[in-house]
C-alpha cells in the first residue's frame, strides 16, 4: 500500500480522535437583569414652576437619561401637594408601592416625613432643604439636601451692583427663611461689597406661592426706582411679568428662568440636583438609606450660573462675577454677612 496514503490516514484518525475528545464549549451565561430603580417625587408646586419644584423634577428626569433610560429608572410625580397631609397620603402611598427613594421636596414637609418613614425602613426617603436627616430620632432612611443658595446670591449681586443705573435693586423675597433667606442675605452682600453707595430693597411677602402678592411688591420695587429686581420662590413668575412689562432687569435663583422671560432674565442661580441624586441611589442599593445631607455648592458644581445670552452684560461685570465664584471656591470671599 501507499505510504503516503497510510500516512493521511493516519492523520485524519488522529484528528478524529482529538475532536471526539475535547470537551464541549461551556455555554455563555445569560447576562444579569439589571433592577429597576423606581424614584417618585412629591412637590408644592408644578414642575414647571420656574423654580425650587422645577429644579428637582429637572435632576431627576435628567438622572433617569444618565442611568439608561425608562427601563432603568421608573419615575413617579405628585406635584402641586402644597397641603402636607395630602403631601405625606402621596409618600406614604409611593412607599408601601415599593418605591427605592422618594423625594419630599419641600421643607414644609420635614414635621410629618418622620412619621411615614418609620413605618418603611427598607424605603430611602430624603427631603429638602434642610440638613436634618433625624437620625436624633432613631431614624436612618432618611437624607437631606440643602443649597448653599448665599454663594450664587453673591455672584447676582455682583452683576447687579455693576449694571445697575439707577443704584436702586428691589429683591421680592417669599418667607424669611431657608434657601430664600440665604440667596437674598448673599445677594445683598454681593451688591454691597461691589458697590457701596447701592441701595437695596428688600421685601418678603410671606408665601411661597402667592404670584399676586409677588407681582404687588414687584411694582413697588419698580416706584421705588429700582431698574434691576430679583426673588425667590414659584412665586417669582408674577415678579418677572412686572419686570418684563416694565423693561427692568431680573435675576432668578432655583431653577433657569430664562424661558420665563427672555427679554427680562439677565442670569440665574441654577440648583442641579442629579449628583446628590445618583449618590442617594447608590448609597441606597448598598443598603445605606439615609443619614446624609448633600450641600449644594459652586465648587461642588451643584450650583451654577446660567446666563442669557439675550442680554448684554458688560465685559467688567461678567469679570467681576466670574471673580466672585473663583473666590468663593478659594475661600477668599464670604458669601453672607
């Protein structure tokens, strides 16, 4: 016989019998399912305020996109519970749902939030703005969050103080306290370290949601003769309709307020809550449900400026402000009295 021929043969038997025995591939593990996380938000006012409730809804839609999506992040609104009873039916009903985190976004909310977060401890709960998370109270699912709306007040101060003409600025605040309190303290100071002989004009109207009442002490800002305004609040849109029909320059906070009125909003104070968000997540799927207060800051990039390109700020007062936010991250200015 052929010995090349017994050689192929040879060759073709040993491959056989290599093939028959190498073990079989080990199939390919199906990829985990990834577990949706549910967030539900509860509100005073609608998300599309303008401001403090516009501000959160924002985050957290923006939250959702960062994460992957609806299939990654199911999201829940109650807005307009300005009554806390009904505010607190709403959580309490989004935690016996299963909710992972739900947002009390109000300050009047923090008496009662304690009361419905003992009963669901498995439940992240977080409300704001404040820095209490109760855990005096025995309690630890519950965060807080809390802007440090002074510094931003500042630096609008400082671009107030450098475009205004008549010396005169009107500030619209709502209730003496909180965010409201520190945004109008910072951004008195602001105008005042800038320019000495200012005269600033402070009124609070003692709602958060009165737009009426905003408008009112808008118009006797503007007879006063204040020529650039500013205020805090979902109130603040009856403010800026007097700004806008009076040609006065507006100075918002909360949320960009741009879109209120092109024509009047020079800049804003913008709170960006999505990192504190992610981080509550995060914490909360490792089992850490509250307990923590995030502090919104310009270094931290929590707050940020957001200006209107529609309006023409001069070069020295844009200098000025972008002064002001270096030295309040460098520690050099001091946003409050």
């Amino acid at each position: 016989m052929n010995k090349k021929f017994l050689s192929m043969v040879a060759l073709t038997a040993m491959i056989l019998a290599a093939c028959g025995g190498a073990a079989a591939p080990a199939p390919t593990a199906a990829p985990a399912a990834v577990k949706q996380v549910k967030i539900a938000i509860v509100t005073p006012s609608a998300c599309n305020d303008g401001a403090f409730s516009q501000s959160m809804c924002d985050a957290v839609k923006q939250v959702q996109k960062d994460m992957g999506g609806e299939a990654a992040v199911k999201i829940a609104i109650s807005e307009g519970q300005t009554a806390v009873p009904n505010a607190m039916a709403a959580i309490r009903d989004y935690a016996q749902q299963g909710y992972d985190l739900v947002l009390a976004h109000g300050s009047q909310y923090g008496n009662s939030l304690p009361d419905v977060a003992k009963d669901f401890p498995n439940v992240a709960f977080a409300w704001g703005t404040s820095t209490e998370t109760f855990e005096s109270k025995g309690l630890k699912n519950i965060f807080a969050y809390n802007p440090s709306a002074q510094e931003g007040g500042y630096v609008l101060g400082v671009l107030a103080a450098k475009m205004t003409k008549s010396g005169i600025i009107g500030v619209c605040g709502p209730v003496e306290a909180g965010d409201a309190k520190t945004y109008v303290d910072g951004f008195k100071k602001g105008v005042m370290d800038t320019k000495k002989d200012a005269k600033v004009n402070v009124t609070y109207t003692g709602s958060f949601s009165d737009v009426s009442l905003m408008a009112a002490a808008a118009e006797t800002q503007a007879k006063a003769g204040a020529d650039i305004l500013t205020g805090s609040s979902q109130s603040v849109v009856g403010a800026i309709g007097v700004a806008k029909d009076k040609k006065l320059i507006w100075f918002g906070t909360q949320a960009n307020q741009t879109s209120l009125s092109p024509e009047a909003v020079a800049a804003s104070q913008v709170y960006d809550w999505a990192g504190a968000v992610k981080e509550m997540i995060d914490l909360a799927s490792k089992g850490t449900k509250g307990g923590k207060a995030f502090i919104l800051s310009l270094k931290s990039g929590g707050l940020k400026i957001a200006y209107n390109d529609k309006i023409s700020i001069p070069a020295d007062a844009k200098a000025a402000a972008d002064a002001a936010i270096k030295g309040i991250i460098d520690g050099t200015v001091k946003p409050l009295p």
